[in-house]
C-alpha cells in the first residue's frame, strides 16, 4: 500500500516541478489568452498550437495551427488525454502532446489552458475539483464537427477516437475505454492497483476486471523495470485476451520522455500506433509488427505483443 501511495505521490511532485521547469521562460505570457506556440510547433508536417475554447474550459487543445488542411478528404482523429497524477494541467506533458498534435491529430487535454502558465491543481486524485470524464471532450467534439458556424465544422474525424493518459490520468483513460466510441487506448506509465487505492486518494474506481470490457486495441508504454507502473502494467497485459494488446518498455523509470525535445523517445511510438490504428498506416505499424519491426530490433525497446495481425 506504501508503494502504490508513493506511485501517485511521485507523480503529483514530477507534475509540479517539471511543470515549474518548463513554463519558467513563460511567465511574461501569463495574461496572453493567445494560442501558445511550442517548440516551433513540432516537427510533424502541421505545425501545432496550444489553445483554450470558451466552451471547453476544462481542457486544453492541441491541434494543428492552419486547419485549412482538413476536410473532406482528410480529417483531424480525436485523441482524449488524461494527466499524471489526474492533475488539472498538461504542462508536464505540452511537449509530448503538442509533438503528437503536429502529425495531424487534435488532442484533449485535462485541464484549462490557464493551466500551462499556473502550478497545476489536483484532479479527481486530491479530490478538489469535480471528476471530470475524457468523455466530455468528444461530445464537445463531436457538437463542434456538426455545428456549421464552428470552425472545426467537418474537420474532425469523430469515428477516430483514441483514449490516453499517463499514470493517474492512464486509469481516466482505461475508464472510458469502454465506450464504443473509442477505437483505441494509449496508457502510459499505468495500470490497474491490484487492490483498493491508499486511503484518501480519489481515482477512477477500476478494477482488474474492468479489462474484460475492452474492445480496442491498446496499447501500453512504460519506463522499465524502474517505473513504478511495471507491475501493475505487466499484470494488465497478462490479463489482457479478448484484444489486440502490446506493451513496450524503455528504461526510463516512471518520468518517462514527455519533458525531453518534443517528447522524447516515447513520442515515436506513440505516434505510431495512432496512425496505424486510426488512420490504418500499414507503414506505421512495421514499428510493431513482424518478427523484425522497429522496435524488436531497437535494444533501448522492449516489446511484447498478443493477438496482434
């Protein structure tokens, strides 16, 4: 019980002071309800921005800058994104997401977008604010895509859904998995406590058995033997029979890439799989598949998949 408390307590301190780390450069901005550009808007062929929505106020949007790209013939696949530690902010993963985002895909993140100049508040963890669902994001997405005054009108691709997150905001995401709307599930540095959590913590109320209502491919990326996810992580996959699963580890312990340039090497994969699943890049999936793919020969990469074609 002692570990699982230090699991979250780990997360909420990296959360803080990562974010801290990142946004230092940033504090003239404060006032700026502009969109934030990051990173010179990664390095994928849509140059990306971070932004709020009046209408969205409990997340963050990252998304490609010049939505003139998307339409009819192409269009942005929706990806839900829960915090570590379910913290209300995404600062310590704005690097990741928006890397993510600029590869033509629009993010969802917990958490306002004030939240990436301010210390993020606790989520449904330290029980401070009122749950929030990733689910609110994709009926706010879906409204959007149909509303013809809306400037995402017709751009998003609401049948590409991705659910994620990482650690605390892994579990929102495994808790929507279920939802027959989304197509696949990205969980990051998590897994399912093999019991109830430490008194005092409020996290999404799962269970083991909770995997027996997957019915997506999903996959999970962790941080070794060193992160302090890997058992839960490992027992999950274990767990796991009815869907197409992988999980890959990098030796990176429980902080994983997300502060590293453009996420680090967690964003590769990551990227990855989303393409391969939502917009079936058959390229893409040679990261993961065959007895020779990217990440089997790659010895920084641990890989071990079920049910995979």
């Amino acid at each position: 019980m002692k570990r699982i408390a230090l699991f979250f307590a780990v997360v909420v301190f990296m959360s803080m002071s990562t974010h801290h780390d990142l946004m230092a450069e940033e504090q003239d901005t404060t006032r700026n309800p502009a969109p934030m550009v990051i990173e010179d808007g990664g390095t994928g062929p849509y140059k990306a921005i971070a932004l709020g929505e009046e209408t969205l106020t409990k997340f963050t949007i990252y998304r490609p800058a010049n939505l003139d790209a998307f339409g009819l013939g192409q269009k942005l696949p929706v990806l839900l994104w829960g915090n570590g530690g379910c913290a209300d902010s995404s600062a310590m993963h704005k690097l990741f997401l928006n890397e993510i985002a600029s590869h033509g895909f629009i993010v969802f993140a917990v958490g306002p977008f004030s939240s990436l100049h301010e210390p993020p508040r606790m989520g449904p963890m330290g029980g401070e604010r009122k749950e929030i669902s990733l689910l609110e994001a994709l009926d706010w997405a879906v409204a959007e895509n149909s509303r013809k005054t809306s400037l995402y009108f017709g751009k998003l691709d609401t049948d590409k859904v991705a659910a994620m997150g990482m650690s605390c905001g892994g579990l929102q995401a495994l808790e929507v998995s279920p939802d027959p709307r989304i197509d696949t599930s990205v969980i990051c540095n998590s897994g399912i406590l093999n019991g109830p959590p430490p008194e005092g913590l409020k996290m999404p109320a799962l269970t083991k058995d909770s995997l027996n209502k997957l019915h997506a491919p999903i996959i999970y990326i962790i941080g070794g033997e060193k992160d302090i996810a890997y058992p839960n992580a490992m027992d999950d996959f274990a767990r796991i029979e009815k869907v197409p699963v992988i999980i890959i580890n990098r030796d990176v312990g429980h902080g994983g890439t997300y502060a590293e340039p453009h996420g680090g090497a967690f964003s590769d994969p990551a990227i990855a799989w989303l393409k391969w699943q939502l917009n079936g890049d058959t390229t893409a999936s040679s990261m993961f598949n065959g007895e020779k793919c990217g990440l089997c020969t790659d010895p920084e990469w641990k890989i071990e998949t079920k049910n995979i074609k």
